[in-house]
C-alpha cells in the first residue's frame, strides 16, 4: 500500500528515566522537533535505530519550544529497539518520522472503556490527558507488577483496574478475561490496544458479543507474540 512519507527528524537521547519495572522514558531532542505537529491523542512516530530497523513509538509529550519528545519504551530484552532503549545513553543518536496515526473518536459516549498493556499505556495515558469531564471512563491496564501502577491524571470521571500479571499470566491473559467478563452498556466507546491476539479477541466479544457499533471500537495490534515488527 502507498505511505505517504512523513518528514523525518534527527535527534540524540537527552535522558533516560525509568517510570516502572518495565518501562523506560527516553527524552529525544533535535533541532527540527518544533515542527514534529502532534495533533491529537495517540499519535505516533517510527523511531529508526543507528544500523537498525524502524519501530513505531507513542509520543508521549511533546515540547515543541524544548525541541524535544518523550517516548516510553517497554523494556522486553527481544527485539532491537528494547535492546537500543535498555543501553541508551545522553548523546546517542536516532532518527524518527512521522507523526502518524487517527484521531481516536470517541464524541458522544457515555462511557469509555480504555484497556492497555504496557506498550500502550503510553497512547491510553494521552487519551485521558485531554478527555472531557463529561465521559465516563473504565480503564483496565495490564502491568508487569503491583508496583508499576503509574499515578493518573484526567477530567474524567476514571474507573481504573490495574492488572499485575505478577509473573503468572501470559501478557495478554489478564486483559482478555478482564474485558470478556465486563458490562457494555450499549452508549459505549472502547479503545483497545497492546498483544495483537489479546487486542483481536476483545474487538470480536465487542462487536458481536456485545453489539458495539464497528465506529465505537478502536483496536490496534501495537505488537504480537512470536512476531517481529508487527504491523497492527
Ligand atoms: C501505533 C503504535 C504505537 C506504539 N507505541 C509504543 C510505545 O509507546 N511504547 C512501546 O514500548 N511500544 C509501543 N509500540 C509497540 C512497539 O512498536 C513494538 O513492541 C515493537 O515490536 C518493538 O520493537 P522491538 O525491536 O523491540 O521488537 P521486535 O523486533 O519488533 O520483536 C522481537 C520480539 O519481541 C517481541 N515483542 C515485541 N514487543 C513486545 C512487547 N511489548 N512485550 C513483549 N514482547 C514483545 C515480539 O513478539 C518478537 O518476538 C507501539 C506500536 C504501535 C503499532
């Protein structure tokens, strides 16, 4: 399929910051980032390693006066971005493109289910940023441990489930049977993403199980088990 190609952006770590057991903040600066255009919640950009592949990366905030964006990485040991984010230093360089990504609609529900594991908590975290007082949100957010709840902040009136797999459940596992055994009510929205098959079956229980309408359930892949550079 044709991409449009999206402006590109060299930049250097400018600090590493870890925020949970498995989560590292890396802050990236570079002289072009003012005009980076985060438009919206979710929004992404592809973050090419030196001598490496492409992976896509939340921006988690952007500053454009700073010239500078955080992106949070999860820290899973597997593929060469983890392993790049896991040694990365101030100094060491990278390129990024973008950003892409939709604007998730949400307008009108009453209620909004948001479920995450760890490499989309960075994206759900940028959905409760800006949502209005007026939703009601039920978050389930699946962590490596108790002590990675991260502290939340939002005008919404936010319900949250933190699920600690705790080293006993399969990534995925717990944010499954979370969203298969929860109430819909039919003025829904859900947002889902994180483990493509986790994120696949919770889409399907939504929209026939439950009967959300197809343009109420956003859900994305961001990767999957066994598979490198998943393409949600
Ligand atoms: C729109 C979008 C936004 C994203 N935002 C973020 C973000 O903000 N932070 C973030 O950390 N990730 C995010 N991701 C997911 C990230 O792009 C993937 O995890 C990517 O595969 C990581 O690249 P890698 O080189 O480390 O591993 P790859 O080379 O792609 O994969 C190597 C192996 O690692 C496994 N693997 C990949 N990711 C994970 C994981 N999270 N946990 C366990 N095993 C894994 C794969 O199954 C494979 O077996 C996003 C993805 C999308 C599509």
């Amino acid at each position: 399929m044709f991409r449009r190609s999206r402006p590109t952006h060299d930049v250097e770590v400018i600090a590493t910051a870890p925020l949970t057991s498995t989560l590292l903040r890396i802050t990236l600066g570079g002289p072009t980032l003012s005009r980076l255009g985060i438009e919206h919640p979710t929004q992404w950009v592809k973050l090419a390693i030196p001598e490496g592949p492409s992976r896509a990366y939340t921006v988690r905030h952007h500053r454009p006066a700073a010239c500078e964006v955080d992106i949070d990485v999860v820290l899973h040991g597997n593929g060469p971005a983890a392993r790049w984010a896991s040694v990365a230093r101030p100094g060491d360089r990278a390129r990024i493109a973008g950003p892409r990504g939709r604007r998730p609609d949400v307008d009108g529900a009453g209620r909004l289910l948001l479920a995450a594991d760890e490499s989309a908590l960075p994206a759900a975290l940028t959905i409760l940023d800006q949502l209005p007082t007026t939703v009601s949100v039920f978050a389930w957010f699946e962590i490596a441990e108790d002590g990675d709840a991260l502290p939340l902040a939002t005008r919404a009136e936010l319900t949250t489930h933190w699920l600690p797999r705790g080293g006993s459940h399969p990534k995925g596992r717990l944010l499954t049977d979370a969203l298969l055994a929860t109430d819909v009510p039919a003025d829904s929205a859900a947002w889902i993403a994180g483990e493509a098959t986790a994120v696949g079956t919770v889409r399907r229980h939504l929209l026939t199980d439950r009967a959300l309408p197809r343009d109420r359930v956003h859900a994305k892949g961001y990767w999957k088990h066994g598979e490198a550079d998943h393409q949600g």
